[in-house]
C-alpha cells in the first residue's frame, strides 16, 4: 500500500475545518442557553446537529436570592437561629411605611410614616415561623361626610417562611423536580432566601385585612345633605322644604296670585288713605 504524505496545505485546510466546526458548536450551545425553554434544532448536516436539553428553571424560593438586600428594613436575617427546630428570636423595629399601605384611595398609612413591627422567629422543621404585630397611625377620609380622619392601626400577621429544599413536612428534598404540579404547589408557599425573608407582602397583607373598608370620622356621622352637599354635622337643624314636583307649576302660580293681591291691597289702602286727607 502506498501512502502519500501529507502536505501541509492539506493539514492547514483539515484543522481550519475542525476549528470552524467547534466554533458553530459551541455557538450553537450558547444559543441554546441563551433562549429558555426552546429546543435548538439546526439543520440536518449542519456542525453540532442534536436536540439540545432544556436549561434547567430555578426552583420555587431560590430565583429571588439576589434580589433580597439585607439593607432593607423590611428584610431580615434568620441565620441567629441555626436551623435549629425550636430557637427562637424577638425583635423590634421601626422602619417606614412602604408607598400604597392600605386600601388605595380610602384610608392608608402614608408613605414614609412609621411602623412599629414586634416580630417573634420560630425555628421549625419546614422553616421559621414568623408572628408578629405592625402598629401605625392610619390617614384617610370618611365615606359619609368626606372629612379627613386619622386613626390607630394595629394589625396582626404570622406566616410561614420555608427552607427552598424541604417539603411542607420538613423533609429534605434530594432533588426537587421541576414539574408544574409543584410549581402550582409553591405558588401560595413563601421562602426563606439564603437565610432572609422579606416581610412587606405580609405586611400588606395584614394592613388591609385590619383597616375598616368604609371608614368613618364618628359612628353616628349624619353625612351630607343629599340635596346641597352641606355637612349635617356642623348643622343639625340642616334641612330643605319638601316640594312635590307634580305641584311645583302650580305652586308657582300661586305664589304670583299672592304677590298680586298684596299689591292691590296695599294700593286701595293708599287710596283709602289719599281720600280721608282731602
């Protein structure tokens, strides 16, 4: 058998190819990681043609760890108790009230205004359970005369914030799939993230759930005049002359009847007048 050498022309062409075949490769890996959920399908007989994997979704409580800041007054840190079932922590705090506390365009603890939050962290099997009570000073205005109103809130909450890799019975999760039933399963469930917790949603939650949703500035507020809007509590005696519109016409035209006759009364008496002078 013969063998030809190699020259190298033919050797600079063969490793140009198997360079140029890695890079349509791996940019076609890259593509695929970069569009979540599709599977990259490239032409038959094209460098790297195979079905791709999905890229793996983050789990249910782990996709928010980088956007929790231990800066925020509303986030705290769980580390204190260890993970142990049973520790537990008090804590005390006054932060600001985060925008649209309360009920939007009702009654709401202003933006900025303090909240005194007496918090108690319980370590359990599936995570900490966190009690605790926000007391603030509500603003709004009353739903019958309009007038603003202010008013001492005190709300209660406890939750549940689980460890991501343990079930709602404790248990570690080897693996945990990434399923839609237990996407569906998490969606109520909130997590610890990397040992913090945010409490703003519960505590949103647990200010509308305590403020009155038709506040009120007294019990008996009489409201407004449904007729001139006057305030009937500035007015008790406040009211109108009931007229019947089927009489109005006619009420009228008596009115203009009586205006007449007082004028031809006061004009014979000033007749009756001029005669007994002459």
């Amino acid at each position: 058998m013969v063998q030809y050498p190699v020259s190298s022309v033919a050797r600079t062409f063969t490793w140009s190819a198997l360079s140029a075949h890695a890079d349509a490769f791996r940019k076609d890996a890259q593509d695929a990681q970069d569009t979540e959920g599709v599977r990259d399908r490239p032409p038959p007989g094209t460098p790297g043609w195979r079905i791709l994997p999905e890229p793996r979704r983050p789990k249910a409580g782990m996709a928010l760890n980088a956007r929790l800041d231990h800066r925020n007054p509303l986030v705290f840190d769980t580390h204190e108790l260890g993970r142990r079932p049973g520790a537990l922590q008090r804590l005390t705090r006054t932060v600001d009230a985060p925008k649209d506390l309360g009920i939007q365009g009702v009654v709401g603890v202003p933006e900025g205004a303090p909240v005194e939050l007496e918090l108690r962290l319980e370590s359990v099997m599936e995570g900490v359970l966190v009690t605790g009570t926000a007391r603030a000073r509500a603003e709004g205005e009353c739903v019958r005369c309009l007038e603003p109103l202010g008013l001492e809130l005190e709300a209660d909450f406890q939750e549940m914030f689980s460890y991501p890799d343990a079930d709602d019975r404790g248990r570690v999760k080897a693996e945990p799939a990434d399923d839609a039933g237990e996407s569906a399963e998490n969606e109520d469930r909130l997590f610890l993230e990397d040992g913090l917790f945010d409490l703003e949603p519960v505590l949103r939650d647990a200010v509308v759930l305590a403020l009155p949703m038709q506040p009120v500035c007294q019990d008996d507020c009489p409201g407004l005049c449904s007729q001139c809007g006057a305030r009937l509590a500035d007015d008790p005696d406040h009211h109108h002359d009931a007229v019947d519109i089927r009489w109005a016409a006619l009420q009228g035209l008596a009115g203009s009847l009586e205006d007449g006759e007082k004028d031809e009364m006061s004009g014979a008496e000033s007749g009756v007048d001029e005669k007994q002078e002459k």
